[in-house]
C-alpha cells in the first residue's frame, strides 16, 4: 500500500467480524511498532498481546464499565453543535463507540500498550526542564501498528478510557504496578470501509511563519 494512501485512511474502525487475526500478523504490526522513535531513544515499551477468549471477556467487562461511565460524564459537557451534520458525524461517533464498548471483549485480538510511569522532566539551576510528556514516546509506537494493520487490511482503534479501571486491568494480566498502560488497542477484520475521515479544514489550522498569519 501507499505509504500517503495509509496515513489518509487509517481512522477508527469498531466493528470487527469473527475472522481470526493471526499471530504472524499481529507479530509483523509490532515489528513496526518497534521502529517508532522515542524520547532519547528510550524505547519504554511493552505489548500485552491478549487472545484467550476468558480473558478477552473479562477485559471486555471491564472496558465496557469504564467506558459507559466516562460517556456519562463527557455527554453533558459537549458544545452545541453547528449545524445537524456536526450533529449526525457526533451521534456516529458515539453510536461506534457504544457497540465497542459492547462488543470490547469480542474483538480477535486486544493489544494492551505498556510503559514504566517515569518522568521526563530534568532540572538545573535555572528551574525545571519541561522537555514534555513520556507518553509521546510510546504513542508514535501505538501509530505504527496501527498504520501496519492497515496495510494488513485490520481495523483498529486507540482507546484510552480503560484507565479508568487500570488497576483493575493490571490485576487481570498480573501487569506490575509499575507499569501504566497507556493504550489499549482492539484488532480486527472491520465491517465498514476504509476511508478518508471527515476533518477540520487545513486552512483554518495552519499558520505562517507567525501565529494568526493564515494563506487561504
């Protein structure tokens, strides 16, 4: 595949059908997971590659938990809507989402993302150096297989909510406490279609040499 053709068309697919994902795939996306760069080239991570259906059900329980409870809290805080097709893409949204949460535990595959909690931040005389988050050296890795699954005709989708109930999750895959994981990914052949996503337009995004300094 295109290496642009991918980038453009590697969106969130959440519904999977029974076709199994085989562990040489699933082997060759972390391959590509692996070459992702890393702060320092510190490469934190670990793969907790989850097949067994006992385990996926449960796991599946406990996203789903944390799921339902997250949407409760993000649904009153959205904004009104612009106009209905805004409201029909959101409703979409919140409709996959839902069947995930529902059907978490039945995806062929769950990939779980794991990092030491660690900081990056150095000091000196001068104060803290904030050289940014440690999670941006694991999330280009999430990425990469992702954008392999693509090119593997597998659908994918970054989930994060599951860290409402880490705990619980560590506990299931006897994860030591100190790791996080910060990313949660099911894997599996999708219903719908690849596509380009509907986004902001670049115009109104990018700014030239000075911030406000727009080109239409």
């Amino acid at each position: 595949m295109d290496l642009i053709e991918g980038l453009m068309t590697t969106r969130a697919m959440r519904r999977y059908t029974d076709e199994a994902v085989s562990e040489e795939e699933i082997v060759t996306c972390l391959r590509a997971a692996l070459q992702a760069p890393s702060g320092g080239n510190i490469q934190p991570w670990q793969f907790l590659v989850v097949t067994d259906a006992g385990k996926r059900a449960r796991l599946g329980e406990i996203y789903r938990r944390a799921y339902f409870r997250y949407e409760a809290a993000m649904l009153p805080t959205v904004p009104p809507f612009r106009d209905q097709a805004s409201r029909a893409g959101f409703e979409r949204t919140v409709a996959a989402s839902r069947h995930l949460a529902e059907h978490m535990g039945s995806a062929p595959v769950i990939v779980l993302f794991l990092m030491p909690s660690i900081s990056m931040t150095l000091s000196d005389e001068g104060g803290d150096l904030d050289v940014g988050t440690p999670y941006a050296s694991l999330y280009p890795a999430v990425q990469n297989f992702m954008l392999a699954a693509r090119a593997l005709g597998l659908g994918t989708a970054l989930t994060t909510v599951h860290r409402i109930y880490q705990d619980e999750v560590r506990e299931l895959f006897e994860i030591p406490d100190r790791l996080e994981i910060p990313a949660l990914v099911p894997v599996g052949h999708p219903t719908g279609r690849f596509g380009v996503a509907p986004r902001k337009p670049l115009e109104k995004l990018v700014h030239w040499n000075t911030f406000g300094n727009r080109r239409d």
